[in-house]
C-alpha cells in the first residue's frame, strides 16, 4: 500500500488504569446488567482501580467467584424487609443520622442497611415534612450485595447501590450553613514538561514513521508523555466519590480512542475521524456534565422531582461553565457525532456499564443535596447533621487519593497524519440544575400528592426508612 494513502492515528488517553479486555465492563460485577443478575457472573477474574501508597492508579484484579457467593448468600435473605424491591422506598435523613449515631454509641459499624442506604438504587424526590420534622429522599430500591470489588450492586438490576458514603459526600458539599459548592469536578491533565518532551518525540517520529512503527511510536508517547495530573474540585480526592468521577472519565476516553468497547453500538472517534479534521484539531478534550433541564418543584418548594436523569458527553467548545456555554469557534465533526452518540445511547450505555450508573447515580444525589441547602431545609428544621458533618462518625476519606494516572495510548495506520492527546473530565454544576429558568413548577400539584403519599406515618422506634 502506498504510504502517501496511510493515515496514523495515535490517540493518547489521559487514563486512570488500564483494563485488559472489554467483556470485564459487560458482566454484573463490572458493569451490571438487567434481568437474571446470575448470568452474567464468569468464573473469570476482572480488573478494578488501585491506587498505590504513591497515589498512582494501577489495575487490580479481582475473582467473579467470591461474587457468585456473595450473591448467593444475598438471596438467601431476601425475605428480610430491606431486601424486597420497592418501586419508592422512602428514606428520612434525620432519622437515618439518629439510626447512625445509636450504632455508633454502642459501639457497632455500621450495618449494610446503613451503608446501602436502605438498597435506594436512584434518587427520584426530595420532600420536606414540617409537621414531623423530616427531610427525605425517595427512589426505586431493592436487595443488594457486595461484589468482588466491595462495591454494593442491586440483586435484580444488577444496578449500583446508592453508597452512604457518597450520600454524606454530597451533603457535605452543601452542608448547612455553608457557601454551596459552585463545582463538583475532576480533570487530569499532562505536565507541561510531558507535553513538550512527547511533542519532541513526536517531530522526529513524524520524519520516519511506517505503519510497522505503530507499536513503538505508542511506546514512546506514552513514556515520554508521562504520568498526567489528576485535579478535583468541590468533594474531598480520597473519596469514593471522587474515584466513580476519575473512573468514568478514564472509560469514556479508553471508549473514544478504541480500547474499549462498549457493549452497546457506539462508534468511537478515532473510527469517526478523518485526517483533515484531526490535523486542525488535535487536542480533542471531551466533558461529562449534566443535562440541567428535567427538575420539578411543587408550589410551595416542599417536593422536588428529578423528571429525566439525563448526562451528555460534550466537546470542550460546548462545556457548559458558570451557567454558560463555552466556544472555542472551531467544530470537529467526528467528535461531535461521537459525543451526540454517546449522549444518546447514555441510558442504554448505564444500564449495562455500571460506572456510568454510577456517575449518574452522583449527579442526582449531588443536585438534591443542592436543592436541600438552597431551600434552607435544614434551618426549618434546625438541624445542622452533626453526626454525617463528623468524619470521626462517619468516615468518607478513606481511600488513597489519585494525584496521578498513566498514559493509555492507541495506534491506528490509516494514513500519514498523526493524532495526539485527548483531554476532559466531568463537570458538574448542581446548582444550574435549580435556576429558575431551568425549574417547572408544578401546578398541577403532582409532586405534592406524592409526597403526601411518601410521608412518614406510623413509624417504628429508631425506624428510618418505609415503603
């Protein structure tokens, strides 16, 4: 083939970890899945996140067969009444830190109840109670299980468990009396000392590149590219939290250059691209945010509604920053198709991706929070949340925070141009979610005759949850 017809792409990804093969996404214990959760259980190992004592992220493997068991022995209880599904399980955050703190007094941690948040798999309404004093959240649950990466999955859904720890995260970030988190985000980024020394690299390369080369020239980028800057803003970098944000970002990109396919008929950019395009815009970055349209609130602000939980996938030119759309005045029509794709097939993709369901799952949890504080619902009830504010109570910083990632990179020949880093992250703003042009109000008054369905009646001693 003539050279002059060959065109190279070299897409290098600024990733957290890299993940042998994409079947590990497609299973329940790495990404969930509907129906019978048993048969997408593998005696195969998956890999995971680690982050080494030096906060470099690396991958771990872990074995599908203690899930198998943990699933088994998860079924086995599904008599008990926090292990049935309920299509609006209701839960007091009030009550629940009473719960919280009596188990700490006497001494116990805290029960899987607690940590699953009553098997809640999504948040769908946040209601405030004057008369008994109780701020909730509501939303489908159902029986859950730890898999083989401790994270805590639905019995039936295969869809990931709302985590205690990610709730008081997001609480935290609009915690009573405080300025609100304008930002939650994560970007990772190279060195400017790694740019310049793969741009270098890339100059010679250029000079003497054959398809031949496609192996080593991915070598050198990433070598001399280096380990790349991860940046969070608004949550503490040792959470959970802030790995599911540092993980779906790493997974989309992996998605984007070609190392990853999804389960679902997503055409990545690379595949999109042509030389014209990639020559005039090289540095694609790509960003998660939130789909701010989809809120609803009663008349008087006691009932809110999250109506379409939606996320996008945006190129830098459309990040949505402060309430505005950025432009950068040039377009790439691959990665925009890309992009429009993936926003698309996005409930499709969560459904059978578990990380992205859990993306999600924190953009609502974050956007209630917001609502919380905004409407002061925690003056009216002159509750400050001692215990979820108190780490020593409740610990969220657990984890080795990520400060650096390595390099993934891909080779593709396909021509004689050459395709360099991609960047991005996710950006969410909750509270543009809450702006009065964004918000419909409902004045057909469904949001209040659900939430006076919801409320709490007839409620047990020390009893925090009811369907």
């Amino acid at each position: 083939m003539n050279m002059t017809n060959r065109f190279l792409a070299l897409a290098a990804l600024l990733a957290v970890a890299i993940y042998p093969n994409s079947n590990i996404f497609a299973q329940c214990g790495g990404g969930g899945g509907g129906g019978n959760t048993t048969a997408n259980f593998t005696g195969n190992a998956i890999a995971g996140i680690d982050v080494d004592a030096a906060g470099v992220l690396r991958i771990k493997q872990f074995d599908a067969r203690l899930a198998q068991q943990r699933f088994a022995a998860a079924r086995a209880q599904g008599d008990r009444n926090v292990m049935r599904p309920s299509e609006l399980r209701k839960v007091s955050l009030n009550r629940l830190e009473a719960a919280i703190q009596q188990q700490r007094e006497a001494g116990n941690e805290l029960s899987d109840d607690l940590r699953a948040v009553a098997g809640l798999t999504a948040i769908q309404y946040v209601f405030f109670y004057p008369e008994t004093k109780d701020i909730v959240i509501a939303g489908p649950a159902e029986g859950f299980f730890a898999d083989q990466t401790e994270r805590l999955i639905g019995l039936n859904s295969g869809q990931p468990t709302l985590l205690l720890e990610d709730l008081v995260t997001a609480l935290r970030a609009f915690a009573p009396n405080t300025k609100p988190t304008s930002v939650i985000s994560v970007s990772i980024d190279p060195t400017q000392e790694g740019l310049q020394q793969m741009n270098r690299f890339l100059q010679q390369a250029r000079r003497v590149a054959r398809p031949s080369d496609a192996a080593r020239l991915a070598r050198g980028i990433k070598e001399n590219l280096g380990l790349q800057t991860v940046t969070f803003k608004g949550i503490p970098t040792s959470t959970h939290f802030a790995r599911v944000l540092v993980e779906a970002d790493y997974r989309m990109k992996l998605v984007g250059i070609g190392l990853e396919k999804l389960p679902v008929n997503v055409k990545s950019y690379v595949e999109r691209a042509n030389p014209s395009a990639i020559a005039s815009n090289a540095m694609e970055r790509w960003y998660f945010q939130p789909n701010y349209d989809g809120i609803a609130v009663s008349e008087d602000g006691d009932a809110m509604r999250i109506k379409e939980r939606g996320v996008q996938l945006v190129g830098a030119n459309e990040r949505v920053v402060g309430g505005q759309r950025s432009a950068s005045g040039r377009v790439n029509r691959a990665s925009q198709a890309f992009c429009r794709d993936f926003t698309e097939k996005f409930d499709e993709i969560q459904s059978r991706v578990r990380i992205y369901a859990e993306l999600r799952q924190l953009i609502d949890v974050s956007i209630a929070a917001a609502y919380i504080q905004q409407q002061d619902f925690y003056g009216k009830l002159e509750w400050d949340m001692p215990v979820l504010l108190d780490e020593s109570q409740v610990s969220v910083e657990t984890y080795t925070a990520p400060e650096q990632v390595e390099t993934a990179v891909n080779a593709i020949w396909r021509g004689n141009t050459l395709m360099t880093p991609l960047g991005g992250g996710v950006h969410v703003e909750p509270r543009q979610a809450l702006r009065s042009d964004k918000i419909e109000v409902d004045t057909v008054g469904d949001n209040a005759k659900a939430q006076k369905l919801a409320g709490p009646k007839d409620l047990e001693p020390g009893q925090w949850w009811w369907d």
